[in-house]
C-alpha cells in the first residue's frame, strides 16, 4: 500500500501475489511499518512492467549543484520559508523537517494522512521551488563530491522513514533510472506535475545531494531503483542555465529537457523486501521468481551461485510513478487521467533481486519429493503440494513473457517515412546501462508507442545495435487512417515506446493458498483422482447399469461403441474419474457433448450442475455449437466473461451466451413476482426473497416505476442496498441450467471471485475436452473447490500439451503444466477413441503410421472431385521442395522468417481459391517470426495463419506447412517433435502442403521417413508447381550471403 494512496480495489500489477508461507514481507531494520505493497491504478494503455528511460548525454555528466548558500543541519533554517498563519490569522510554528521516530503506528500511522496534509506539502514544494529553490545558485568553486558507480556492495541498513512528515514542503519521487553519477527520479503523484509544473516531472539526486538520515556523501549504488524518496528541497543544478528551468509539455518526457533541479535535502521512504523467496535461473534472461509473472533482474555474478534453486531476498517497490493523491474517487481519477495522460503513459517499477542464498537440505528433499509425492509417501504434507505448485505455476507465467523486453523508453522520433503503403519512424533506445538486448528487439516483433496518450500498435522493421545504443525502425500495423496521419507528422516529438506484455496473474491469484491446501479432504472424489495423478495407485474400473429411456436412449444411439463406453462409465460409473485417448478427429468433443446431455436427462436431481469445459473460448464454442444441433439438449448456458463476449466477432457468438441470456431472465422472474405480489390480498405482508431482491438490484438501472403493478415493487425502485447473492448465482437460481459450457479457468475465476458460491455445491460432473492441454495447476485449482464432483478427461496424447515452452525448467514444468491426459489414462479407468473421422483415407495412414503405431481406423471422407483435379495426383500430402531456403531464410532474434517461402504461400492460396473458392485454408508455421512475415502480405482473405502450436482449435479442408529452417532439421528438437508433427500433419482434411527444403529435411530421420512415405508424383518444385517468378515478377532475389557457423535452437 502506498504511503498517501486509499487502499487498492484491484490486484497488484508489479508481478507479485500473495507470498509463500515460507516467504515473508519484511521492512527495513530501521522502520516498523508492515503494509502491503500498493496496487497500480488500471489506465488501458498501461503496460505491465517497466525499466529505465534514455538518459541525458554523457556531456552534462558534472551538472550537479553544490553547496546552496545555507548550512546543511538536521534542523533547516526555518527562515528561508515564509511563516503560516492560521484561521485566525495567528502565526503557527515554522514548518518542521524532522520526521516521525520513533514510529508509532498508532499515531505515525501513513495510511491516516489526510489529503489535505499532502497535498499542502506539495502545494508548499510547489510554491518554494518557484519563491525560493530557483534563485539560490550553487557554488562554482565548491568541489563536486566524487560517487561511486552503480555497481559493487551496496551499504546495508540504511536508514528509512516509515512515514511522511506531518507538514512541510515535500514531494514523493521515484527513483527511475541509475547511473554511475546520479540517479532520475519522477513523481509518485500526478498532481504534482498536473498543475502547469512540467519542469519537476523529473529531477536528479546527485552526490551533492543530502540524505538527512544517511550521513555522508551520497553513493548512488546505495539507492535502488523503485526507491521512494521524500524530497526536502531541490537545488539549482551545476551549469544550469534560466533558459533550463522551462520546459514545454510537448518535451516533458524527454529526459534531456530537464537540466535544472537537482535534489537537496531528503529522505529515504522505508524499503520492503520479500525474504526466502524461491528463484531459479533460467540464464542471462533473468531468474524465475515465486509469485512474480515477469523474469526478475539481478546482478551478473549472481548466475555463478551454486545449486538450481535459491533463496532471494527481492526488493518490492511499493510507491508507484502515476498515483493519485489519498481520498480521490473514481470520478476524479478518470479526470486525472484525461489531464495527465500525456505524461503518465504508464511508468511503473518492479521488483529486482539483491541477495540470493542457498535453500535448506529439506526444502530442497520437498522440491525432488513434489515430482511424484504419493509414490515415495503415504501422507504428503500440504506444503510440499502448495510451495512446488506456486512455484511452478510462476515459472510457467513468466515464461510466457520471456522473450519481452519490459523496458518503458521515452525518446525522440527521428525521422518519419513512408514504406509499403504504412508510415515508418526511426529512434534509439538506451537506458542506464546501455543499449537494451537486440535479441529482443528483432524485425517483426511487436510494441507500442504512446505518443501524448494515445497508443499505436507498431512492429519492428530494423534493429541495429551500435555504441551503447539500439537504432531502430517501427512500422505502424494499424490500418486506421486516422493513426496513420498521426504517426506521419511526429517526427522530432517525445514518444514513449515499450512493449505489452501477458496479464496472466489472474492465474496466480485463483491457485489455492495453502489453507485451502491444509483443509482439503483426499477421500473425496477429486482427492482420489488427484492422489493417483501423483503417483498413488491405480484406481480400478467403474461398475455400470445402462437402463435409460426416452430422448437418452436416442442421444446414446448417436455414439459408436467406443464413445458409448465413456459414455456409459461417466453417467453410471462409480468411479471418481474417467479418461480417454483419442485419436485427432475422433469425436472427441461431440462425445462430450452427448455425454454432458446424457448426464443431465438421467440425473436424480434437477438441481444438479454438469460442467463441460475446454481449454479456449473458442473450443468452448465448438462444444455449445455440438450440443445445439442435438436432437434432445438439456437446459443449457454458455459462460463467457463480459469483455470477451463484447470483444468476440458476431460469428463467435452462441445463442445461450450468458451476457445475452442474463438481463431477459432476470427480468422475466422479477415480472412475474410483480404479478404475485400485486395478485396477493395483504401486499406489505410478502416478503422478497434473495433471488428476487438480487435480480431485481441488478436490473434496477433498466427499470422504471410504470413496468410494475404492485407498490411493494414500485417502492423497491428509492431503496437503496446490495444484492444478496452474486449475478451468476442468482441467474443459475433462476433459469436452473443442468449444463454449463465454459473454460475451466472461467469457472475457477468465477468461484474465487465468490461469483458462483451458492451453486457449485450442486456441480456434480465436469469433463474435459482437449485435456491433453489441461495443465496441472488449472486441474488443481477447479478441482480442489469442487472435490466431490466426477471427472471425465478426453483428449489426444500425442498431440501438443498445455505448455511446450523449451526454456521453462523440467522440474517447474513437472509442477505446474505435467501431462495430466497421459497420467489420468494411466491411473484411471481408460479408454481408446481410435476411429477418425471425416478426414481423407490417405492422410489418416500417414498420420497412423508415423504418429499413433498404426491403431487407427479411418471412417473415410467424401472426396472433392475438383479439388482432386486441382491437385493433379491421388497424393493428400503434397511436398514442394523449395531449395531458395537456403540462401533467403533470416534470423529474427530466436526465430526464423523467410520472404520467399511467405510469398510462395500466398501465390498457392489464390491458386487455390481461384479453383476451389469454397475450401477453408490455413496456413501453418513452424516460427512466430514467419507468421508474422506471411501475415502481413495483402491479398488473401478468409485464410487463418498462425504457428503449429496455436493451431489445436481448429480444422481445415487444406493446409500449408511451412517449415523455414534452411539447414539440417535433425539440429532442431523443436522441428523434429513428433507431437508438433501431428498436430502440423492432422489439422488437414482434405490435403495438405508442406513447402520444405527437402535436402535440409531428409538429415532428419523421422522427415526423412515423412518424405519417403509420399508417392514420388507428389514431390515436386515449388516454384514450378505455383507458378511463382513468372506471375508475380518476383525474379530472383539478391543471394545473401550463407552462414556455416553453428545455429541456436530457433523457436
């Protein structure tokens, strides 16, 4: 919790959560405060996470102001500042500087300051700077005091206050950027700028500066950055001229517009540190850190510490850049946020690594033992399950953002110009320790840049790293024509330019604590399924009784017997929990959605929940649409959260969506308690109940007096009161669905949201679809609020899991992601889909003998007579060798993208369409870089392009496979995963193309065997069989020259 910020209504944005158990917050041995870090404000266009801005030229390296013309003592001289007078025009005691020790927190309390007393003290900063501060020269002929760097041990214990001074003139900055000299620092609030200041939006602490607690010259590698100073006074800086002190807003950002102040007098707000927090290193990228969703920093050496996980003490900023002044409501905060967005686009500083030790001899037994807990020991203790689940889930999150750059960098646009019908800008990047990674910073990796509040989406075009700086270029990926014109008159402006990363704490913050760890009771349902999971012993078969009548017996007709076998041991198996392997497009959803109807009709009670979830929304989308084209459906809803439901195209939207759905169902019971009410004899005697009362607050905005008979109703509408149950709870109370579609972390989050708290008692069933992507911490997480439900698991094991990412460690990727599909068929009563359906005869043999051993059995599918003729032989897997790879493949940072390949894509999807307008097509990549590359070419439309791994959800009559890599496949584990394969080769129905230099593929010996197993007459030249140079007047490209050093591992 800030020192001056009302108390927070939204989680954390700096990468943290709730701390393990064996993790503490802790406060400087100086100070006694033990508040909460702070949570960040919510501005839209505001990143995550942000580091150092580009500094002022190495020249101005010895502007920092000497002595000012008074004595530097403890206690000021009073008389520099005028005297105040109170209500009664009586002249009070001059302001006092000393702060509050000892701290009291009855009486010291930083929360109970009043805004009223912050923001006189920095209305008096304000008010000195221009009176006082401005015209007091700093001394020439004083020596300026020497500092030592950034670098090296820092002081321990330095003194801090816990709280602010109760009067004065002061101002809370931040310090933003180290350097060997000095330190910049911005404002904790925004109304210290906001009132027409811009010059105090960043100042500099230099050695001259006085820390009023820490005696001495200053030394900047003592401050941290995040560190939240109270600055005393500012002084005029060395060589500043008058000219200096003005700046304009448009140059506000711009550090090297702001030459004039320098810090004089302050003092070092109390510090928090997050003790015993579990880290790993994952190279020079950083280290993993328990409760963190980004990659924490630390220093250099701290990579040569011994052993594989580590005990850090982590710095946690509290104090935040952009805040808002205590007391300020809603209103007023969006306000701010229209007068400060062009100079607030979303600074915030993160935690960093200062200490690292090495983790105790048991903590470190626990962490091999949480592998496989059930195996080595009867009775695990909940710790071992909570502390590697956290952590694991950690690494995960911050994985996803691995390969981000989370800098945030104010700089100037150079020159603008126009290239390929977009506009393009060039800048430079650096901060205080250089240039930022290239790696990070490759051609097509995306950003955003804030230029006076509003944010363009952009891509970068060059990257040249040279002297300590990143050159770059952007190319704007808006289409607006309004963004567009913006961007092309912004050359020589400040832009801020950052790059977004994943928000996926919620994930973290729905992961059980480990209180729901200690209470959980493994005889229930779930207990057993997850017992088993981790390592306990097999549970045996299910007992069955398949009597069923009426519009069950039909919908059970519907199911072959492998699907029916599922089928009959979810609806009348006393097993806990039941798993299938499926073959790809073997039913697998259809299965579930028969299954949940079946649940549903034979179930005792009509109170009773059946979940149906899958891993995306629009797998979801694909069960509610199965389950609608049912001949007998049970009462059903789709879950989808609000945002994405307004966010999602029409086509993504279902008939029983829950935000279409809600508002007519509560209106109608609300209606027809009206016309109870108004129908009974003695009105005032009927007492409203939960339900009614709930639905009726919630459509309060939309009612009026007329719509109601009775006055019980019309008087209801001047009440004021909260709802007694939640909006979801009350809508299941009312429209009473027996199926609920959703994804399973949309259920998780509505439970730990208390959204869903009076109706999950009655969930009784919930199944997976796609299950071999269900990580092991969203099972966790679902399964321990709902433990007496039963499982179903259907999935395909040889296809991609939840997480493929290469860097995250193997023991966290154990903890977190495992391979739930693969161990539930294991432990749990089993079955096999092995029939494939509506997929050609030819690519189900391919798939069969490559992937799944040769168990499958194709049901075949009509062939397309024009299609075939397009194609020209009986092959369904075209290969078009494309030898040009190896001479025009380019590196973009650990991805690869080809030009050539890209266009050659494009010219076969019109080629295509030309002949067979009606095909679905899609075109799949092995490299993120190349999606992008072939994305960004117009002239195809209806065409989904996207990587292999993100392709699981859907199906397409012909595919196009685009394989990049130049030189021997066989380097690349990556390109020679057999799942990865799978997935590439059964997402086709009809046919699929694979461009591929075939020379690089056959070193190789799972492609080689791909290759040898496709008909000669199917192999053929790329070029040739599209037609490529000769339509297009593509030529022949410059040849670049080729690279025979070793390759990286490219993603």
């Amino acid at each position: 919790m800030s020192l001056t910020d009302p108390s927070p209504d939204k989680p954390p944005t700096d990468g943290s959560v709730s701390p393990l158990s064996s993790c503490s917050v802790s406060i400087d041995a100086t100070s006694g405060d033990t508040t909460e870090p702070r949570s960040k404000v919510n501005v839209p266009y505001k990143p995550d996470r942000i580091l150092p801005a580009v500094p002022r030229p190495v020249w101005r390296h010895r502007e920092e102001a000497g002595d000012m013309d008074r004595h530097f003592e403890p206690h000021p001289n009073y008389e520099l500042y005028p005297r105040r007078s109170d209500d009664n025009n009586r002249y009070v005691d001059p302001i006092s500087w000393e702060p509050s020790f000892p701290l009291d927190p009855c009486t010291n309390d930083p929360q109970k300051l009043s805004r009223d007393v912050v923001l006189s003290g920095m209305q008096d900063f304000q008010r000195l700077s221009l009176l006082e501060w401005k015209y007091v020269f700093p001394s020439f002929l004083t020596k300026t005091l020497l500092s030592t760097g950034g670098f090296g041990a820092r002081q321990e214990n330095m003194k801090t206050i816990g709280s602010l001074p109760s009067s004065g003139p002061f101002a809370i900055y931040i310090v933003w950027d180290l350097w060997n000299d000095h330190l910049t620092l911005i404002p904790h609030h925004r109304e210290l700028v906001a009132s027409n200041r811009p010059d105090l939006f960043m100042v500099a602490l230099t050695s001259n500066s006085k820390d009023l607690l820490n005696p001495g010259p200053v030394q900047m590698k003592n401050y941290l950055k995040g560190d939240a100073i109270c600055v005393r006074t500012l002084n005029r800086r060395r060589y500043a001229w008058d000219g200096d002190f003005l700046v304009s807003v448009e140059e506000i950002l711009n550090p090297e517009s702001h030459k004039f102040w320098a810090v004089g007098e302050f003092y070092l707000i109390q510090r928090k540190f997050k003790k015993n927090c579990l880290v790993t290193s994952v190279g020079r990228e950083g280290f993993i850190a328990d409760g963190f969703n980004t990659l924490c920093d630390a220093p250099d050496d701290f990579s040569d510490q011994p052993g594989p996980v580590y005990h850090a003490k982590i710095f946690m900023p509290y104090l935040q850049p952009e805040s808002f002044l205590p007391g300020t409501d809603e209103k007023e905060q969006k306000n701010q946020i229209s007068k400060t967005k062009h100079y607030c686009p979303g600074y915030h500083v993160y935690p960093s690594i200062i200490e690292l030790s090495g983790i105790g001899a048991e903590l470190a037994l626990e962490l091999q033992y949480a592998k496989n807990p059930f195996q080595l020991m009867d009775r695990v203790p909940p710790r071992i399950l909570f502390t590697s689940g956290h952590f694991g889930l950690s690494g995960k999150l911050a994985m996803e953002n691995y390969d981000k750059d989370l800098g945030f960098y104010p700089t100037k646009v150079t020159r603008v110009v126009r290239k390929r019908d977009a506009p393009v800008v060039a800048f430079t990047l650096k901060n205080g320790y250089g240039a930022p990674r290239d790696s990070q910073w490759v051609k097509l990796t995306k950003f955003l840049m804030n230029f006076k509040g509003a944010v363009f989406e952009m891509e970068v075009e060059s990257c040249t790293n040279k002297k300590n700086k990143l050159y770059l270029t952007g190319r704007s990926v808006s289409k607006n024509r309004k963004d567009l014109d913006v961007i092309k008159e912004i050359r020589g402006k400040t832009v801020v330019i950052y790059q977004e990363i994943q928000k996926n704490l919620h994930h973290m913050k729905n992961f059980p604590t480990l209180e729901e760890f200690e209470g959980f009771q493994w005889d229930t349902s779930f207990g057993k399924c997850l017992k088993a999971l981790l390592g306990g012993q097999r549970i045996l078969g299910a007992s069955r009784n398949l009597d069923s009548e009426g519009g069950a017996s039909e919908l059970r007709e519907m199911l072959t017997d492998e699907q029916g076998e599922y089928a009959d041991a979810m609806t009348h198996g006393d097993s806990p929990g039941v798993a299938v392997d499926s073959c790809f497009r073997g039913g697998k959803t259809f299965t579930v959605a028969v299954t949940a109807n079946l649940l549903a009709m034979e179930s005792r009670s009509q109170l009773s929940i059946h979940l149906a979830c899958s891993n995306t929304n629009i797998a979801v989308k694909a069960l509610t649409d199965t389950h609608l084209t049912l001949p007998y459906t049970a009462r059903a809803v789709r879950l989808i959260n609000f945002n994405r439901f307004r966010q999602a195209a029409r086509n993504n939207h279902t008939p029983i969506d829950y935000p279409l759905l809600w508002p007519n169902v509560l209106r109608r019971h609300v209606m027809a308690m009206d016309a109870k009410v108004y129908s009974e004899e003695e009105e005032d005697e009927y007492d409203i109940d939960d339900v009614t009362q709930s639905a009726f607050y919630y459509l309060k905005k939309d009612l009026k007096r007329d719509d109601f008979k009775s006055w019980k109703f019309q008087d209801m509408l001047k009440q004021k009161g909260e709802p007694q149950m939640s909006r979801l709870d009350t809508f299941v109370a009312i429209y009473k669905p027996q199926i609920i579609f959703a994804t399973h972390s949309a259920v998780t989050q509505s439970i730990c949201n208390q959204k869903f708290e009076r109706s999950k008692a009655n969930i009784a069933t919930i199944q997976f679809d796609e299950a071999h992507r269900l990580p092991m911490f969203s099972l966790i997480s679902l399964g321990l609020r709902i433990p007496d439900a039963h499982f179903g698991f259907i999935g395909d094991s040889r296809s991609l899991p939840a997480c493929s990412e290469p860097s995250l460690p193997q023991n966290l990727w154990k903890y977190s992601i495992g391979r739930v599909l693969e161990d539930t068929w294991r432990k749990l009563p089993s079955f096999k889909f092995t029939k494939c359906y509506d997929t050609q005869m030819g690519l189900v043999e391919h798939c069969n003998q490559h992937f799944y051993g040769n168990t499958l059995c194709s049901m075949g599918r009509v062939e397309s007579k024009e299609f075939s003729n397009f194609v020209g032989n009986s092959s369904p897997i075209q290969i078009l060798n494309n030898p040009e790879l190896l001479k025009k493949e380019q590196q973009s940072g650990n991805s690869l993208y080809c030009s050539q390949e890209a266009q050659l894509a494009v010219q076969l999807v019109k080629k295509i369409q030309r002949q067979c307008p009606s095909l679905e097509i899609g075109i799949l990549t092995f490299y993120r870089a190349q999606c992008s590359q072939v994305s960004k070419i117009p002239g195809i439309e209806n065409v989904f392009i996207g990587t292999v791994d993100c392709s699981q959800d859907y199906n397409f009559d012909v595919t196009i496979i685009l394989t990049t890599r130049p030189d021997s496949f066989h380097e690349s584990k990556f390109l020679e995963d057999p799942k990865r394969l799978n997935v590439a080769f059964s997402r086709a129905k009809d046919a699929c193309f694979v461009i591929v230099n075939e020379e690089a593929a056959r070193r190789s010996e799972i492609w080689k065997r791909i290759l040898e197993g496709v008909p000669k007459d199917a192999v053929c030249d790329a070029r040739s069989y599209i037609g490529f140079g000769e339509e297009e007047g593509y030529g022949d490209l410059p040849r670049k020259r080729q690279y025979a050093g070793p390759r990286p591992e490219f993603r």
